[in-house]
C-alpha cells in the first residue's frame, strides 16, 4: 500500500479571496530576484566569513581578508567577486592594492543573517579566552 504524502492537499479548497489579497502584497519577481541573489552570495560559509571580517575590521585589502579568514588570496578574490556581483560588496583600486568594503546593503543583510550567531570570537574558540 502506497503512504500519501502529507505535504500536499488530497483536495483543492482554496479561499480565492484570500489567496488573492495575499497575492497582491507581494513584490514583483523582478524586485525579489536581486534579494535572492544577495542571499545566496551569504550562502556560503567562506563568503558569509568574509563579509563578516569586512563588518568588523571595514575597508580592507584582499591580502588581509585572505589572512583573516584562513583561505588562498586566490579563493578570497573569487568569493568577493561573487560578493561584490550581489552589491553585497563594493572594491575600489588603491595604488597596487584592492580594497573591499560591505556596501549599505550588504551590511543590512549581513545584520539580518548574523542576528542568530553566537557572540563568542573566533579568538575565543582558538585560545579558550573570551575577550569580549
């Protein structure tokens, strides 16, 4: 015997009236399409690291941001391109470096993700002393 999957109806009831007054609140999907995008570029535990050190120490060079976050310049660069392709992060060239900085809008997503992250440093975790 066949199990029914319990995550759809066995019976189509909608409230039409409802479901429309729901449908009309929403965004266009051209205007949520950049928002996913900016979320997926969080989406992985590198980039969302890098965005972070960027929240923390500000502008920065990919030198530092590589250092800080323990990965090849090479796999920093490409990360924050992803970043910077979500407007998540904004480069500007400064003689023979290239320095990195959350944009406006990168910093409020950033906020929104990390509202569920444990306070304690990574320095805490490494030496068992929490400075903070």
């Amino acid at each position: 015997m066949a199990l029914e999957p319990l995550d759809s109806c066995d019976l189509l009831c909608m409230d039409l009236p409802h479901a429309e007054r729901v449908r009309a609140t929403l965004p266009a999907l051209g205007d949520i399409e950049p928002v996913a995008d900016a979320a997926r570029a969080f989406g992985d535990p590198t980039r969302l690291t890098i965005a972070l050190a960027l929240n923390a120490g500000g502008q920065m060079c990919g030198c530092d941001i590589a250092w800080i976050v323990g990965q090849s310049q090479k796999l920093v660069s490409h990360h924050l391109r992803k970043l910077k392709a979500a407007d998540a992060v904004t480069s500007n060239r400064d003689g023979k470096l290239v320095m990195y900085a959350l944009t406006d809008r990168g910093t409020r997503l950033l906020a929104t993700l990390t509202e569920v992250l444990p306070t304690t440093s990574i320095v805490a975790e490494v030496t068992g002393v929490d400075h903070g």
